[in-house]
C-alpha cells in the first residue's frame, strides 16, 4: 500500500467547513489513479495531505491518519516525506528558482547531500525520463508552459519518489505537449512508479487511467474504473465530460466510450451510423455563438513585429476583428498567443506596425485609459491579483474607472461562485477559484473588448456553463470577445471564427469546420481537430467506402 487515507477530515485556518471530510483512500503501489471533482472539492488539499504539506506548512485543524510508504505524515518531515512522494504543483512557477534546469534537478539532492557519483546518476535517469536532455543548460525562466512542468517533474524524479502527484498537469499544453506529457507518464509507471493525476480535462489521460475516484465536498463519493465511474450520472459532480461521451449522452447512448474507433465501432453495431451523422452535423445552436457581429472594427493590426533578446516572436500580423464577433487565437505553446494579446491594452507597443483599439492607436494612450476599453484576464491569475480580499479585488476597476454598477457586479459574485469567498484572501483560493475572481474582475467594469487567456484551464462544468452564458450576453450586447485556448471543444462550441498561428505568423483563419478541415493548416499550428469533428471525418469515409 503506497497511499492510505483514514478517515481523514481537514479545516483551513479560520474557516468552519472541511476542505476535506472524513476521507478514507487506499492505493495500491504500481496503480495509475485518476482523481476529479468540481473546483473546491478538496483535490488541491487532498495533493498537499499526501506530502505532509498539510499539517507541517499548511497549519489549520487535521483528523484521521495519512500514511505515505507506510509513513505517517504527521510524524514525518516534509523533506523525509519528498523521498517517498512527489507533488508537480499546478503552477510549475512555485516550483522553480535556480538559473539552469540542471541546476533545478540537482538542487533537491544537493541538499540532501548524496554523493556526486549517485548524483550524476540520478540526473542522468530524471532527465532521460522527463525528455529534457536538450534543456539542462537552459533558464528554467526562458521555457514554455510545458517545458516547465517538465522541469518540475524531473526535479522530483531525481529524488526517487514511489508515489508522484500531479494537479492538474494537462492545463495549459498544447496537444503535441500533452502526448508528451502521457507518454512520459507511461514510462514512469513502466518504470513502477505509482502514478495519481488530479485533472478536470477527463479525456486527455483517462484512456491510461487504471482507477479513477471522484471527491465532492471533501468526501469520495465514487471509487471505480473510469468506465465503471464514468457509466453514471457525473452531473451533480461538476465533472467536463470526455467529449465522445458528452455527444453519445446527448444521443441517449450511455455507455462510456473514450476514443473514435470504439465509437465507430458501437454506432456501426446498433446501426446508428446515419442517424448519429445527423446528429453531428446539424448540432443545436448554442446562444453564444450566434453572430452578432457588425462591420465596425474593434481590433485593427497591420504589419505588426515583436521580439524578444532579438529573436522575433510576432512576423507581420495582420488582424482584423470586428464588433460582436467572438474569435479564439489558436496555436501551440510558443507561438506568439500572449505576446499578441498583450498589445491589445497596450502592455506592449509596436516596435513596427500598427495596432488600433477602437479607432486609437495604441502608441498614444496609456495603459490606463486602454484598460477602460479593453480588459485582459490573464492565463495565470496569480500574476493579476494584488487586494486583500476577493470584493476589493473585483471592485477596484469599476471604482477607478467610476463604472460601479452594484447590480452587475452582485451578477457577477452569484455567477461565478464567488459569494462565499467576498471577505476571504484571493491568494488563499484554489487555482480555479482564484481564475474566476479575475473573470469577475474583468467584466465588472463593462469593457467593450475582454481578451481571455486560456479561460476554461482549471474551471468545471458549472464554472464552463457560466462563462458560456457571459459569452453569449455579452455579445448580446454588442461587446467583442478575444480568447486564446488549448481547449479545442469549448473554442469550437463557442468562437465563430478561428485564427491560427505558429511561429508568429498567422497561417489560417475561418469557421471551426473549415480550419480543422485543412489538415495541413492544423498541423503545422499543432493541433488536433475535436473528437466531434473527428468522428465526423470517421463516419463520412465510412459511408464513402460503402457507396
């Protein structure tokens, strides 16, 4: 038994309900284990009870028993508990300080003081197993999002841990990261290290998943293989449905199916194929994406150039949004996304070409008075809030701006779940928690454009169908949304137009269909069409073979 929770329940500092409550747990050594549940569920504070993170950093009010190795956490060290279990935490940021990924590796074990000759051995192991051999003399600063969960991986791998968590690992990679990422996982378990993956992105790792549990309100409310869990109703759980099973509930198929051909395979068995096609092609129309859009230019950029340390990130974008559209900015990990966004309220101005808000160019206005038009929810909230208190924080722009409309911002706490948390610290909330202040900080001063970075990373459905909602009143209104995601299957739900881009250049742009319909296009951005359209593609050369 490598993990053994005993009836353990767990209060914050200064809060009267458990984070986690009464929870008992075993897993088995060599076990892949998937745990999922709605934000505030426990999983973040489940992740630090397995590594003594909780009570030894994370003071409040423990019961019950958590065994690591057979160790009991509260008698243990948390450097004594990091031999036996691991934690990559969901922001691999908090995890990194050294100037070299080698460096990084090495410091745990330095301080351990293990001698260099199993040192050199170790770090040869990690960083074969993490795939960062081409990293080590690298800042871990200079690295994408994927490579520094990498970074914090192999880090932990050299201490040799038997049991490795990881929270929410697959949030911000683009899809070639995130087959990096599963097939490091599956080397790791090869290698029988016992692997548990906290994620709300069911379908990226349920398919190497040997058990998967769900926790709501602090408790286990199901302990199954994913398709014993997954056969009954997730709805009350605030689970994202894999999407192939998403589309077969909708059809009033329930039984759980996780990839292409064993959906092909079922529909072809119970003679469903023409039907289903239907089904697909012709989807209910979702309120957001209805297009409202005008031919009045919200977003206007000609030639645009960026660089950083000389090398370019941004080569000669032209862009051309318009009011009422919503549009996703697509592309992988490094290719110029955020660097784009953050001209558009004037955090960066061109070092050549032209980029008008509203008809201004930004090279004139301050940040200040572009902030009233455009607001910007960035990817990692920790990077955007600074106020004591989640109702300071959301009611900071509207008072500077004198846009207080306490109406709106009542709508904006009830819609985003943020009436238990007003008077608590926003650095005290969970990540997820923590991204859906900064929605609400974002709307509530009425910006005609709100560029979202990333939006659903870390969000579950109840949070999911909010946003859809705001997406879909907001256009309502005649204001313009801008996201850059990962998350193909909400960008195709939702964005009326896709813009692809890869190494700083925009390669293809249009409607969700007729990007992922350019293999080519899609491609060399990185991508991989959704599970709805894939089928599609599957079933049209299907009935092709047959006629």
């Amino acid at each position: 038994m490598i993990l053994r929770f005993e009836g353990v329940s767990y209060y914050y500092p200064g809060l009267n309900r458990p984070a986690l409550d009464g929870l008992d747990l075993n897993v088995h050594s060599g076990e892949s284990l998937l745990v999922a549940g709605a934000s505030g569920s426990g999983k973040s504070t489940f992740c630090r009870a397995c590594i003594g993170l909780i009570p030894h950093f994370h003071h409040g009010r423990l019961s019950g028993k958590v065994f690591v190795d057979g160790l009991d956490t509260v008698q243990f060290p948390v450097h004594e508990l990091f031999r036996h279990a691991g934690l990559v935490f969901q922001n691999p940021d908090a995890q990194l300080f050294n100037q070299t990924v080698e460096a990084e590796l090495v410091y745990g074990l330095e301080s351990l003081g293990i001698s260099s000759s199993e040192i050199e051995q170790r770090l040869a192991w990690a960083s074969k197993l993490a795939e960062l051999d081409a990293l080590m003399n690298r800042s871990p600063y200079t690295l994408s999002g994927g490579e520094k969960q990498r970074v914090a991986l192999g880090a932990i791998l050299t201490l040799r841990p038997k049991l490795l968590l990881l929270d929410e690992p697959f949030t911000h990679l683009d899809p070639e990261a995130t087959e990096m990422l599963r097939r490091i996982l599956r080397s790791m378990k090869s290698e029988g290290i016992t692997i548990l993956v906290i994620e709300h992105r069911l379908h990226e790792i349920i398919q190497d998943m040997d058990r998967m549990i769900i926790l709501h309100q602090g408790r286990g409310v199901a302990d199954g293989t994913p398709n014993q869990v997954l056969a009954d109703d997730l709805s009350p759980y605030g689970l994202n449905p894999p999407p192939l099973l998403k589309i077969f509930r909708e059809f009033g198929i329930k039984k759980p199916i996780f990839n292409i051909d064993e959906a092909i395979q079922n529909l072809t068995h119970q003679n469903l194929l023409d039907h289903f096609y239907d089904h697909l092609v012709h989807p209910p129309v979702i309120p957001s994406k209805l297009s409202t859009a005008s031919n009045e230019p919200v977003v206007e950029i000609e030639g645009l150039w960026s660089r950083n340390n000389g090398s370019p990130i941004l080569q000669g974008i032209d862009l051309f949004i318009r009011k009422g559209e919503c549009v996703a900015l697509l592309g992988r990990n490094g290719a110029g996304k955020t660097t784009l966004i953050k001209h558009l309220n004037g955090l960066l101005k061109p070092e050549r070409g032209l980029v008008r808000i509203f008809g201004i160019d930004t090279r004139k206005r301050p940040v200040s008075e572009l902030s009233r038009k455009v607001s910007l929810v960035w990817q990692n909230p920790n990077d955007q809030i600074f106020q004591p208190t989640v109702r300071q924080e959301v009611l900071t722009g509207p008072k500077a701006f004198k846009s207080y409309d306490g109406s709106w911002c009542d709508e904006l706490f009830n819609r985003f779940g943020l009436l238990p948390l007003l008077d608590r610290s926003p650095f005290a909330l969970s990540e997820g928690q923590k991204k859906r202040v900064s929605f609400a900080t974002a709307l509530s001063v009425k910006p005609d454009l709100v560029v979202f970075d990333e939006p659903t990373a870390g969000q579950d459905e109840p949070s999911r169908y909010q946003l859809t909602s705001i997406f879909g009143q907001l256009r309502a209104k005649g204001q313009t949304i801008l996201f850059v995601t990962h998350d193909l299957e909400f960008a195709a739900e939702h964005a009326s137009r896709w813009i692809l881009l890869a190494d700083g250049k925009i390669i293809g742009e249009g409607s969700p269909d007729e990007v992922m319909a350019q293999s080519r296009i899609m491609e060399k951005a990185g991508l991989q069409p959704t599970q709805r359209f894939q089928l599609i593609q599957a079933i049209t050369r299907l009935k092709e073979k047959k006629n």
